[in-house]
C-alpha cells in the first residue's frame, strides 16, 4: 500500500523518499520510478524498530528533499507474523510483540521524526495505514495493531491539528 501511495505521489509531481530495510530492491525501484516519472526518488535504507535508524532516514529524507512534508507510514506486512494471528493459544509473544514494534511503535518513531519539520513550516500530512482488521475479530496481531494505528492516528490529529498537520488513517 505504501509503495502504490509513493508512486501515485510521483506521477503527481512529488519528489518522494522511499524506506525499506533492503537496499537492493529499494534502489532499483527508485530508479525505475524516477525514469517513469521524471521526479526524484530517494531510496533510504532503515529499520523502523530503531530509533537511530528513523531519526537518521528522517533526516537524510530532509536534507535531500529539501524539507519534508508528507508522511507514510505502511511499514508492515498486511496481516502479521503467521505465529501471531491464529488462534490465541497459538500466538507466539514475542513475534506478536515484534509485530507491534513494527507497525505500531515504528509509525510512532516515525511520526516523532517528522513532526518537527513539520511544524517548523507550519502544515504537513501524516497518513497512517490500517486495515479492516481493526474492525473484525480473528487475526489477533492484525486487529490489535490496526486498532492501536487508528487511536494513535486520532491522538496526534488531536495534538497537532492547530499547527496545521492533517492526520488520517
């Protein structure tokens, strides 16, 4: 979803950074959009359980961007780790607390990132994906973290509406 988001931003004339923990694949997919496009695309490498590695990306993003203005945060497999979605006495603790760190905690470190840009120039948008498994029993990672996005997601609308940041879900 982030990655159709990221290419639908360039067709529109944005110049994006995209994010992915493997090198390879990201930067070949950079250059394939920037051709397509004509838009520069930046391919950053991070992990977004690490908060150096965010804080780090961000900044890069920033500095190469010229400033930064729109947040994406999908940086998780649809669903979770198979060992934390099935039946509850199944679900293994720490990959569904992998999970979390992941999705959750990492759209957290990544929004904490931004946010001062952000407000610096006084508007910005953060757009946190979930799914319908935020709504629908079963698959316990999936629905708790989804749950958890779009909670997050009204918290800093709440938070940072007045300094002219747009956040949805």
């Amino acid at each position: 979803i982030g990655k159709a988001i990221a290419l639908e931003l360039a067709r529109e004339g944005v110049d994006v950074a995209i994010v992915a923990r493997s090198k390879e694949q990201l930067e070949a997919t950079a250059r394939e959009w920037a051709t397509e496009t004509g838009r520069r695309v930046i391919p950053l490498v991070a992990d977004v359980t690490s908060k150096e590695q965010v804080d780090s990306m961000v900044a890069q993003a920033a500095q190469q961007l010229g400033g930064l203005h729109i947040l994406v945060n999908s940086g998780s497999p649809p669903g979770g780790s198979a060992t934390a979605t099935g039946p509850i006495e199944t679900v293994v603790d720490e990959d569904l607390l992998h999970d979390f760190n992941v999705k959750y905690v990492g759209a957290l470190r990544c929004a904490r990132a931004v946010i001062p840009y952000l407000r610096e120039q006084g508007w910005g948008r953060i757009i946190n994906i979930s799914g319908t498994n935020a709504r629908t029993a079963g698959n316990l990672s999936g629905g708790a973290r989804n749950g958890a996005m779009v909670h997050m997601t009204k918290t800093l609308a709440v938070q940072l509406g007045r300094y002219g940041i747009r956040v949805n879900c």
